[in-house]
C-alpha cells in the first residue's frame, strides 16, 4: 500500500506561481512513476505531468513549459512547480503512484484545490 499527501494548493492570481507537493509513504519502494493529475468541475480527470524513476517525464501539451515536475526520491517526494498560471488551471490537483510491472496499481491523493483568479 502507498499512502499520498499533497501540499500547496491555494489561490492565485493569474501569471502567479505555486508549487505543489506529494509525499508517499508506505510501501515506496514499488513506485515505479509518480505524476499529477488534474479535475476541473464538469471535466474528467486528465493528466498534468509524470516522472519515472529513471527521471524521465511526460507532461500534457497545456502544460506549454509553464509546469515542472521533479522528484526526490531520498524525501519520496514529488513536486510540480507551476508557473505562468492561467484561471484555466483551477482544479483539484491529485498526486498519482503506479506500483507494479504487468499487474499495475495506482494510488491517489485527496487532491488539493489550486484557484487561479484575480
């Protein structure tokens, strides 16, 4: 099992910056990728940025160099720095770890809400 928290959400004035956090705790070892994710009301869950163990990344194609996503494997942390920010940003951000090779599985945070308005 891997427990997940987040940290860093808040409100924001559009082109403001934030910085979001995720621990994981728990059996971390198995973590092979940890990512964000992202729901705005009405919208289904998309997916923000990934990082894998080896520090390879994906990130979606709005992200357009604003967001950054690294990771620090000795903390089990995952951070998504957020610049740039636009009131199309708000939503709940979710922290995500996949465990497993052929049987996967996928653990989430309780999300934290990241408001861009002015």
């Amino acid at each position: 099992q891997v427990q997940l928290v987040e940290s860093g959400g808040g409100l924001v004035q559009p082109g403001g910056s934030l910085r979001l956090s995720c621990a994981a705790s728990g059996s971390v070892s198995s973590i092979n990728v940890m990512g964000w994710y992202r729901q705005a009301p009405g919208k289904q869950r998309e997916l923000v940025a990934s990082i894998s163990n080896d520090g390879s990344t994906n990130s979606a194609d709005f992200v357009k160099g604003r967001f950054t996503i690294s990771r620090m494997n000795a903390k089990n942390t995952v951070y998504l720095q957020m610049n740039s920010l636009e009131p199309e940003d708000t939503a709940v951000y979710y922290c995500n770890a996949r465990t497993g090779v052929i049987v996967k599985q996928y653990y989430w945070g309780q999300g934290t809400q990241v408001t861009v308005s002015s």
